[in-house]
C-alpha cells in the first residue's frame, strides 16, 4: 500500500494516526503509516526487516501455522529486535477456528495494548483475548472491555491490598520455576535458539521476583527461623543464580555466533580482544555454576532430580575447564600470520600401535586465521608407494613382519608420539614432497565416542546406519573389503564418516553440546587424540596440557622421594585386527625392604576372544615393551610360568629408562600371561616414594590393580588416592584408561 486512499484513519485521544496492512514483499511502504499489521506465512523472515522504514514503525507480525524452524527463527529475530524496536510477533494458529470479532479484538490488543511481551503465542483457539458477555465499554485505546460495578472494584481493591504480597510472591516463584526448567530443558535438548528466547523470558520474571525478595528483605531477614520464609530466601538466591548462570551462557552463545561469523566470512579475522572476552565469559559461567551447586546445595527442600542435576553442573564445569584449558592453545594458533598445514594421522586401534594404532589413512588441514581453509583425505599407500629410497625399519618390524622397507604406515613405533610425529612427518616429505606444521593422531576410539553422543550417522555412499555398538566392526570390514594396496577403501570410508558427523554435529537440532565436548576432552586425556606441533611454545602448552603422547621422565619433585615407573607397550604386527577381541589386565605387586630395596612383580595378562582364523581377528602377535626406571634389576620374565628371558632383549630407552622387549603370541580363543620380576634400589633415606603407571595411547582400557607393602614398623599414608588397607599392605583396583599417578609418604 502506497498511497492514503488505502489507509485506515482512526482516532485516540487527540492525536492522529495511520493504519496499514501490508505484505513483506512490498519494497516501498509508505512514512505516513504508523503502524504496520503485517500478515504472511513468512518464507524469507529476513527480508521483512531489511526495509529501514520499519524500524520508525510500531510492527505487529501475524503468522498462521507455519514450519517450526522458520517459527524459531522469527521469534528469535523479534526478540533481538525488540530491544530496541517497537515490534511484536503474535501467532494465532489456524486463522478459520476463530470468531472474526475474537480475532479483530486480539490482534487490535496486541497491537495497542502497552507493557506486553514482544512474543504472543494464541496458536491454541481457546487462548485468544478473553472478552466475556457482560455489558462492552470503550477505553482510551478504542478496545472493548466488560462492564465492571464500582462495588466489585472496592472489594478487590482491598483484597489486593491484604494479600498481594503473597500472591505476587507464589505467582512469580511459580512462573520463575517453571520458566527456569523449560530453558533448561530446551538446552538440553541442543536448540540454542529456543534456549534464548525463553532465558529472556524468565530473566524478566527472575528480576521482578528479586525486586519483590529486596521489597520484603525488612521482614523477612528477621524472619528466617520460619520454614517458608526460609524458603522463600534460599529459593530467590538460587533463582538468581540460575538468572545468573543464563546470562552468562547466553553471553558464551553469542562468542560462538560471532566465532562462526568470523569463520564463515571471506574477509573475518580473530582477534586478542574476542579470546579474551570469551575467557571472561568462561570465567563468569564457571562462577555462575558453582553459584548455582551452592544453591541447589543449601535448598532446604527436596528439588526433582537433584543429585542428577547436580552431577550436570559438575560435568558443565569440567567442560568449561577444558574449553578454557583449549583457548590459549588454539589462539596462538589463530593468530598465526599466513596459512598452515597439519596431517591427521587416522589410527586404526584394532591394529594396535605404540601411539595408537595402525595408520592406514590420513588427512592433509590448511588452516589460516582459526580456519579451516581445505582439506583432503588419503590412502596411507598412495604416499608410500612414492617412496623412492630404501629406509632400514626397526628390527621388530624386519625380523617379525619380514618387511624389509619402514614406511608412512609404520612410522609410529616409539611410543612417545613426538618423536613418532616427527618421524611421520619426515616419511611424507619424503614421499610425497608435501610439508606440514604439526601432525595430530587420532585413533578409532575418538569416533566411537562422538558417535555416542549424536546418536547415530547415516552414510549414504554406504547405505548404513552407524551407531557406536557396530562403527569398529563397521570402519573395519568397509575399509578392507576387496583391499589391495593402493585401495581408496579406508580413505573413502573415513571421509564419509566425517562429513556425515560434522553435519549432524553442526545441523542436528537435538545435540548435547556439553556431552559432545565431554567425549573430545575424554579422548585427549585417554590418548586417542593426541597432538604434536612444530611451534615450541604452542607445544610446550599442549605438553603441560597433557596432550601431547609423551612418554614422562621417570622424576619425582618431592623431597627424599624415590620415583618409579611402569609402562606396558604392545605393537600388533600379526597384519590383522585381532584387538577387537584381545583384552589386557595388569596387576602390580610391590614389597619395599628394610634395606630400601623395592622388589616388584608385574602381571600382564591377555585374552583373545577371537574365532579361530576369521579375519578380521586371528591369532594375537604382539610385539612388546615394557618400560622400567634405568636402575632396575631384571630377575625373570615368564610367559605362562616359564622363562623367557634368554629371548629378552633389553634396550636403553631415553636417558631414565629401561625398555623390555619380546614377542608375545597369544592364539585365537586362548590365554596367556607374561610376569616380570624386578628389583630397583632406593636406600633408607626415602621418605616418599612415587608410581607412574603410564597408559598406551589406543589402549581402550584393562583393570589395574596395584599392591603396595611396606616393612613393619613404617608409618605409610597415601598422598593423593584412598587405598584398601589390609595388614601393611596398600590395594588399589582402577584402570589402564588413563595414566595413573600413586604417591605415598612414609615414616620409619
């Protein structure tokens, strides 16, 4: 509508104003119109807005039954607008089940009528404006309302006046309580959007009702010793916490909108200011949860799922940790000038390897300012049958294996990954001529893990459903069917999986963030994710992060302490998947003498629960080492009670340590168990001793159990984890999932 002919003109009071009804597609509306109804199914909701002339408008959006993800996206829009515009969306469902009088007085209130949410939803037909059959006068808006006597009004004026504090108290408590769980229930369920427009709503009812809480702070400070009063106190502060933690998390939802904006522009670039706004925001929402346990903690009446949502907010607070723990690491990264290249190293775990597992592809990231600018997926083959000169392997890989060529595939046999990154980075310049600035492993385990989280992906080059109970059996059977060197089976397999998972990651309306960055920040601290760069001081933070595979010195930063360590390192090299089925227990016993002689007997035992000469498990040939503190003695290594140790051969690991090396064969539905005596000195001047009990990286994880005896007469305590204590010996039963660290200070 362009012209006034077209125009409703309607009086109030003595002012003048015009009405107009129009059409988002209209490009030239009118300056006259002061008030804008506008009626559409809205299939471009952005486009409404980009007309400068209503934001010099009062704008009433009217929307029938539309799709539920253009619905959030308006009332999102509307929401933001509202805070400075005089907008409001009013959704009224299905336009026919209404009367045309009932929805002529509704749109015309929601319209006129003042202090009124900026969202209306009447998609129910019995919730539209409520006008009864009494006798109809006219207000100052030209609106219709019911006849009330002046009696009536006397009565309920002095009601009002006698209880409202009371009722105002119950109305916002109520309100605030269940505004309160529908926010948290909408992030929960990962709808960001939603969780935004009813946060907004409920800091509203949560201000009012601490406005309230001050108002009757007089009375009721001095009032606490009575139950609903003290309530009443205990249920605001922890309202205002929750209000609190809200603002805080929208705050963090806003740094990632603006991170995805900057990420997703051509022109976008990070910034010192916007990582350190983020860890402020980081901080504040680590202060609001612990604000909010508090409260929950102290709450004097029972809350539903308590101890549930407790453990949540625990969890929240670990991943807010671990985002914060990550943001200094990845803005160095990001504000690197010019582009950089990493390799991913995709290891395969069913295959075990010293870092992980088998290489069998691997993937080349261009990143520049935080970026991901390409990347591509690769055959670990493709680059290794470019190798044009002959490199020696290690013995085991020679003599075991009977390949007489080390290669990209294999390059990760130490087990500290730096030194294997470097090495794998050697192999692909070599190979392919192509130069990288860091290299990441990740092991299969990783994928089982987000998996978990999404649910479940769909491949459609593969027509399968993935969930984490069949991906290992899965990503193995695709990616060796019909296998031939120079295959792209795994590479294609690997890719599919990816991109399947970013988009449900990314798109899927029903995923657990929190949980998602839980099974990330898992898979670093197990090793299944581990990280090498070539930037010293960008690696120096991803070593004290404990993220970077290294194999720790054998040291000890207690005074008078004697530091001891144990690490178990397999290398499947049976050319099969045989750690699908094979579990690996171990069991240490230690007896410290009086002569300050620490003897030890290590139990490593292995079951492979595979069939009988069915690919992809088989037979279990494992190559291992097990890494000792340099002083140790060897006594013994037996296999199944008999010696082994003519066939041991021991090597020099670093400057601190001992490696112990033998082939292992454990046969398909069998057993076997591996016992290694030793003795190390540590004199009679100890007064706390130490224990790394290291975990290999790709190792899903066997029980542990530890047993520590002293001498009679020694006053032993545990420094960090509560023992069993039978007699003078200290028991502990956990796992191999994680490095453990055991500690104890003892007193003759």
């Amino acid at each position: 509508m362009s012209s006034k002919k077209n125009l409703w003109k309607t009086e109030s009071y003595d002012e003048k104003f015009y009405v107009g009804i129009v059409s988002p597609g209209l490009s030239n509306i009118s300056s006259d119109l002061d008030h804008l109804f506008i009626f559409s199914d809205f299939e471009n909701v952005y486009k409404v807005f980009k007309n400068k002339i209503f934001e010099q408008k009062s704008v009433l959006i009217v929307t029938s039954r539309i799709d539920s993800r253009i619905e959030i996206r308006l009332t999102t829009l509307v929401t933001q607008k509202a805070k400075r515009l005089n907008i409001r969306l009013l959704k009224m469902g299905n336009y026919e089940a209404w009367e045309k009088e009932k929805f002529a007085e509704t749109v015309s209130w929601a319209m006129f009528c003042p202090d009124i949410s900026s969202i209306l939803d009447f998609t129910k037909e019995d919730q539209g404006l409520n006008v009864s059959k009494s006798p109809l006068i006219k207000n100052g808006f030209g609106l219709k309302m019911p006849h009330v006597s002046g009696r009536f009004i006397k009565i309920g004026l002095f009601v009002f006046i006698i209880f409202s504090p009371i009722l105002l108290i119950l109305l916002t408590a109520i309100v605030s309580g269940y505004q309160m769980y529908e926010v948290y229930k909408s992030f929960q369920s990962g709808n960001i959007l939603l969780t935004m427009e009813r946060y907004e709503e409920f800091k509203k009812t949560a201000i009012v009702q601490h406005n309230v809480w001050v108002a009757t702070m007089p009375i009721s400070s001095n009032m606490s010793f009575i139950p609903l009063v003290n309530f009443w106190n205990r249920y605001v502060k922890l309202t205002d916490s929750a209000s609190f933690l809200g603002g805080k998390a929208i705050n963090l939802m806003d740094d990632l909108v603006e991170y995805k904006n900057i990420t997703g522009s051509v022109n976008g670039k990070m910034t010192n200011a916007f990582f350190d706004k983020t860890n402020e925001d980081i901080k504040g929402a680590q202060k609001g949860v612990d604000g909010l346990i508090e409260g929950i903690n102290s709450f004097p009446a029972a809350l539903p799922n308590k101890e549930i949502n407790k453990r949540k907010l625990e969890e929240t607070q670990t991943e807010l940790g671990f985002i914060r723990k990550t943001l200094p690491i990845w803005k160095e990264l990001s504000l690197v000038e010019g582009k950089k290249k990493y390799m991913v190293l995709f290891q395969n775990n069913t295959e075990l390897r010293p870092t992980g597992g088998f290489i069998g592809s691997y993937a080349l990231v261009e990143m520049g300012n935080g970026k991901i600018l390409s990347y591509s997926f690769h055959d670990v083959y493709e680059a290794d049958g470019q190798l044009k000169a002959h490199v020696d392997p290690p013995l085991p890989i020679r003599d075991v294996m009977g390949q007489p060529n080390w290669f990209l595939r294999d390059s990760n046999f130490d087990p500290d990954f730096s030194l294997s990154a470097q090495r794998a980075m050697w192999f692909l310049e070599k190979e392919t001529g192509e130069n990288v600035d860091g290299v990441i492993g990740v092991n299969l385990n990783v994928a089982t893990g987000l998996i978990g989280v999404l649910g479940s992906v769909y491949l459609p080059d593969y027509r399968e459903e993935i969930d984490a109970s069949n991906f290992l059996i899965k990503a193995t059977v695709n990616s060796q069917k019909d296998f031939f060197p120079g295959s792209t089976a795994k590479r294609d397999f690997i890719r599919s999986v990816a991109n399947a998972m970013i988009y449900k990651a990314v798109d899927g309306k029903s995923t657990d963030y929190i949980k998602l960055v839980s099974a990330i920040s898992d898979s670093l601290e197990r090793k299944d994710i581990l990280i090498y760069m070539q930037d010293k001081k960008v690696q120096e933070m991803i070593e004290e992060a404990g993220w970077g595979g290294r194999v720790v010195d054998v040291s000890c930063v207690f005074k008078n302490c004697g530091a001891d360590f144990f690490m178990s390192v397999d290398a499947n090299l049976g050319v099969n998947k045989a750690n699908l089925y094979v579990s690996r227990n171990v069991s240490v016993e230690k007896q410290l003498g009086i002569d300050g002689i620490m003897k030890t007997k290590a139990v490593v035992s292995y079951t492979n629960e595979s069939p009988s000469g069915v690919f992809p498990g088989g037979d279990y040939k494992d190559y291992t080492r097990i890494l000792l503190p340099v002083d140790v003695n060897i006594e013994d290594i037996l296999a199944d009670g008999k010696s082994i140790l003519s066939d041991v051969v021991v090597n020099l690991y670093g400057n601190d340590k001992k490696s112990v090396e033998f082939l292992v064969e454990v046969l398909a539905n069998s057993k076997k168990e591996i016992i290694a005596k030793y003795e190390m000195p540590f004199g009679r001047d100890v007064e706390s001793y130490q224990l790394i009990v290291e975990k290999q990286a790709g190792d899903s994880g066997g029980t542990l159990n530890l047993s520590f005896a002293f001498p009679p007469g020694y006053d032993a305590k545990a420094r960090n984890f509560k023992p069993r204590i039978e007699g003078n010996k200290f028991l502990y039963t956990t796992d191999t999932a994680y490095d453990r660290v055991f500690v104890f200070d003892f007193k003759k």
